[in-house]
C-alpha cells in the first residue's frame, strides 16, 4: 500500500496526538494570562481553527486556480472539499470566538469589530459557493464557475488577516506583532501543538472526505452508464 | 468550576462536538454508498457469480483446465 492511500489515517493518527497533547497542556501546564486570566485559554482552540480555516480557502482557491490553469477535472472536486472544510472550521472559528468574546468583552458578537465583521463576510462568502454551486447542473460550466467564485473569495483571506492591525481602536487582541509572539514560549509551544494539530485534523477530514466524494462520482457515472 | 472553566471548557466541547457530528454524517454517508454498490452488485453480478452466464476463460487457461479435469484423481494417501 502507498504512502498516498495512508495519508488520511497518517493524518488523524497525528491529530489526534497533537490535539490530546495540546488540550492538556493548554488546560493544566501553561500559565494563566495576567490580563485575561483561567479565559485566554480558549486561544489554543480560536486561533488555531481561524488559521485552519484560512488554509482551507486558500487550498480550495489554490485547486480552483489548478482547474482553470489545467482543465483537469479532478481539481473541482478538491476544490470543493477543501471550501467545505474551510466553512466547518469557520463555523467552528465563529462559535469558539462568540464563547471568548462573552467571557472576555461581556457580548456575544461586536459589530464594530472589523476583525469579526470581516471573517464573517469571508464565512457566508463561502456559504454562498455552496448555493451557487448546486443551482448549476453538474459538468464543465458548474466545475468552471465554481472554481472563478473559489478564487474570488480568496482575496477576502489577506484582508480578513490584517483588519485587526489595520483597525486604529479594536478590543480584539493583537499577539502577534512585528516583534514576534507576545506570549510566554510555553504558551507559544502550545499553540504551535495545537495549530499543527487542528491543520492535520482538517487534512485527515479532507482526504476522508475527497475519497467519499470520488467514490459518489464514480457510483454516480456508473448508474448513469447503466441506465 | 468557575464561569470562565466554564466558558473555555464549552469552547473546547464545542469544537469535540463538531468533529464528532461530521464523523457521524460520514458514517451514514458511508453506509449508503455502501448499500449503492451492494445493489450494483447485486443487479449486475461478475462473470462466474451469476449461475446463468458461463464463466469466461482465456483459451490457453481452458485447454489447460480440459487437460486436468481429464487426468485420473491423485490417490490420497
């Protein structure tokens, strides 16, 4: 067996170490932030999955860009995946942030957050991909559509990054600066654990979820085929 | 357990219950590709499985089986 047939259990298995590692690390070893106190904890858990999201779009964006550079179809459907990883880790990266934003600002949501407001435009820009790509019938133009939109919205993710430093009055925390991470290195080893686990959790899901999706197509292509 | 172990222990929680809800999604996912392919299975057997259809056999391959069934058994010893 391949390397390439392992990579999804390859995957999972160091998700599933990185995370455990990092949660009870997270939890009982790295020390409670002078500001925030026992509530910053939630950082090793927010901004990993904000990154993971990004990637996602990104790669689908990346495959989008592959598909119409190449014409080769096998490119939507990684496209497609990897946006539909990139809005469950978004849904994720909005939730854990309203939990945070609760304990930490007293509401559940800021408006006048560019940060928030901005990762929430990228999130339903996304969430429309899925509406657009379901009103085309499948083939070549849904294929090549869906990969133009894909494209389009990966212009959001660098603004979405940098609103916070851009921003001139924000309460959201800036931590890392042109001076490096503001943090302790314990605290810093432990979010690069659990980012490095969250990115391996999503690439487990991706590759599961790309050989369930090949695998509908070709059913798919084969009932057609018969009937 | 304080508000905020609370809180974090929710935000932690939350992303568990997600994971797991999309294992469970792909689960059924799974089980009905599953039951796909056992109906494509089932309505179009392979050569050899459906007792109706000779089996087909490369000629060289059925000379060579001819050739067996036509020697006398091996005594068992």
């Amino acid at each position: 067996m391949s390397l390439r047939n392992n990579l999804g259990p390859a995957f999972a298995l160091v998700a599933f170490t990185f995370l455990i590692a990092a949660f009870a690390l997270a939890f009982y070893w790295v020390p409670t932030d002078a500001d925030q106190g026992f509530s910053q904890r939630i950082f090793y858990v927010h901004v990993p999955l904000a990154l993971t999201a990004y990637a996602c779009f990104a790669w689908g964006a990346w495959k989008a860009l592959r598909l119409l550079w190449t014409n080769d179809s096998k490119y939507d459907l990684e496209s497609y995946t990897a946006v539909h990883m990139g809005v469950i880790f978004g849904i994720l990266v909005l939730v854990t942030g309203a939990i945070w934003a609760r304990i930490s600002w007293g509401v559940w949501w800021s408006w006048g957050e560019r940060q928030l407001v901005l990762f929430l435009i990228l999130f339903l820009f996304y969430c429309a991909y899925f509406m657009l790509r379901n009103s085309v019938d499948a083939g070549p133009r849904q294929a090549r559509m869906s990969a133009v939109y894909a494209l389009f919205g990966v212009v959001l993710i660098p603004i979405s990054f940098l609103a916070i430093r851009l921003s001139e009055n924000f309460i959201h925390p800036v931590v890392f600066t042109r001076d490096g991470p503001q943090m302790a290195a314990s605290m810093f080893f432990v979010f690069c654990l659990s980012t490095v686990g969250t990115i391996a959790l999503a690439t487990a899901l991706y590759h599961v979820e790309l050989s369930g999706k090949r695998l509908d197509l070709k059913l798919k292509q084969r009932r057609k085929a018969y009937s | 357990m304080t508000t905020d172990e609370a809180y974090v222990t929710a935000a932690f929680l939350v992303f568990l219950a997600v994971v797991l809800a999309w294992l469970v999604i792909y689960a059924f996912k799974m089980r009905r590709l599953e039951r796909e392919v056992e109906d494509m299975a089932a309505a179009d057997p392979e050569p050899g499985q459906n007792p109706d259809v000779p089996k087909v056999v490369p000629a060289g391959e059925a000379d060579a089986n001819a050739e067996s069934a036509s020697r006398a058994p091996e005594p068992v010893s």
